[in-house]
C-alpha cells in the first residue's frame, strides 16, 4: 500500500491531514529528530513541534533522548486498535443514558396550534396527506360545516376519493340524523368510506370535536374564535382511540334514532 493511501487511511481515524503526515514520517524514521521527520512529513520544522505534542497525547509517539539530542519514536500502529476499543468502553458506558434521553424525546408529545377559518383549512389537509390509518371523529357536526361552508363539503368529498376510512360519533341533531340516514342508504365512494353513529343531544359536544388518525390527535373548538391543536404522540393518541371506542360502542345503543 503506497504511502497516501496508508496516510488516508489514518485520517479516517480522526487524525488532520499535519497529524497523519506526521505519525507516517516518525515510523518510517524509526528514532528521529524534529528536522528530519519535518523533512520526510513535507511541514516545516515550527508547525512540527505541535503536531507531534499532540500525537504525545494521544499515546501515538514518544520522546526519548539519544546522545543528548531528542528524537521521537512512533508507537507500535496496533496502538491505533487499543484506541478503539477505549472508545468503544466509553461509548459503552454513557450509552444507557443516552438511550434514556432518547426515550424520554422519543415519547414527548408535539405540539401545534392553528387558528381561523384558514387555520382549520391547513388542519384538513394536512390529514388528506398523512392519514395512513382510520380516521376517527368525534364532533357536533355542524359547526365544522358552518365554520367554512362549501370548503368541508369538498374536503368531506377528497376523504372519500382518497379512501380514508373514517368512523364518526356525532351529536344526534335533525342535521345529523339526516346525514346519517343518506351515508347508510347511499351506494356511493362516501358510503362505503364512512361509517356514522349518534349520541343523543344531552352529550356535551356543542362548538367542538375531535379527529384521531395516526399517531395524532387533533382537538377542535368552534366557539367564537376556530382553534385546532395538534398534538403528536403515541401514548396520547392510543388513549384517546379508548376514548372513542367506548363512545363508538356507546352511539351503538342508540342506533334505533336512524330507523
């Protein structure tokens, strides 16, 4: 193996290109001093000087007298072994707590806020995009529709046309009963995509919902001012999937509404 070849190799191992020339130039050297491992390296003899300080410090040469003057000596290249495995015991010994704080940044919840009409737009398709499992929905129904009419029956529609599935728990209002009625009767993309159950109107959902898909769940108010909060997280998005079921199971009761 040629010499930048062998010296390439050696900066892989983290040492500078000064640092590789330089432990190359004392091995061929054998016992040297400054001025000769500078002329074989091809540095000048004062950047020398560092260099081979800081090949000291990492065990790779050492320095002796012969003859009164000093000269180095390159440690056996085997050193460069015994190098990685203390690496790799220092590694190993601050690894759990590395995967610790992995865990604890793994499992934190994120977290994002949308407001407005335009707000609950980019809610929407941004669940158009990702959705790569059932959507669930718990809603009043109405209040997405009034907060930006024309837009949700569209966006209802590209659900359907991209073969989201989705199960909703909504209030048991004429509006609603109505819808409910239609889904069940109709033979159409949106039927077959959607399946609907109702709560009676004396559950509280006035003026808000929410959407679970994923590992998100998205919580809606449309009092006053629309509000949509996004919040990312396994731990929370499973809870809220017991959640819905126990509800999903519960609007079973009260399937003789839609009869």
């Amino acid at each position: 193996m040629d010499k930048e070849k062998i010296q390439a190799g050696l900066e892989h191992f983290a040492l500078s290109v000064a640092e590789a020339k330089v432990y190359y130039a004392v091995l061929a050297l054998e016992d040297a001093p400054v001025d000769k491992i500078a002329r074989r390296a091809d540095t000048n003899r004062t950047s020398t000087y560092p260099v081979l300080e800081r090949l000291e410090k990492l065990g790779l040469v050492g320095r002796l007298k012969k003859k009164g003057k000093t000269v180095y000596r390159a440690a056996a290249p085997e050193k460069f072994l015994d190098m990685l495995e203390e690496k790799r015991e220092r590694m190993q010994s601050v690894l759990p707590a590395l995967k610790n704080l992995f865990a604890l940044q793994e499992g934190k919840p994120g977290v994002q806020m949308f407001e407005g009409v335009e707000g609950l737009k980019t809610v929407m398709n941004i669940i158009l995009n990702e959705a790569t499992t059932e959507v669930l929905i718990v809603s009043d129904g109405e209040s997405f529709l009034n907060k930006i009419p024309g837009w949700a029956d569209a966006y209802l529609l590209k659900r359907s046309s991209k073969n989201i599935r989705t199960r909703l728990v909504l209030r048991a209002s004429p509006y609603n009963i109505k819808a409910a009625r239609n889904i069940r009767e109709e033979k159409n993309e949106k039927a077959k995509t959607t399946k609907m159950r109702l709560l009676p109107e004396s559950y509280a959902l006035d003026f808000s919902g929410f959407d679970i898909y994923n590992n998100k769940v998205v919580f809606y108010s449309f009092d006053k001012e629309s509000v949509a909060i996004v919040i990312e997280s396994r731990v929370i998005s499973r809870l809220m999937r017991t959640n819905f079921e126990i509800l999903w199971n519960e609007a079973g009761r009260y399937d003789h509404i839609l009869k």
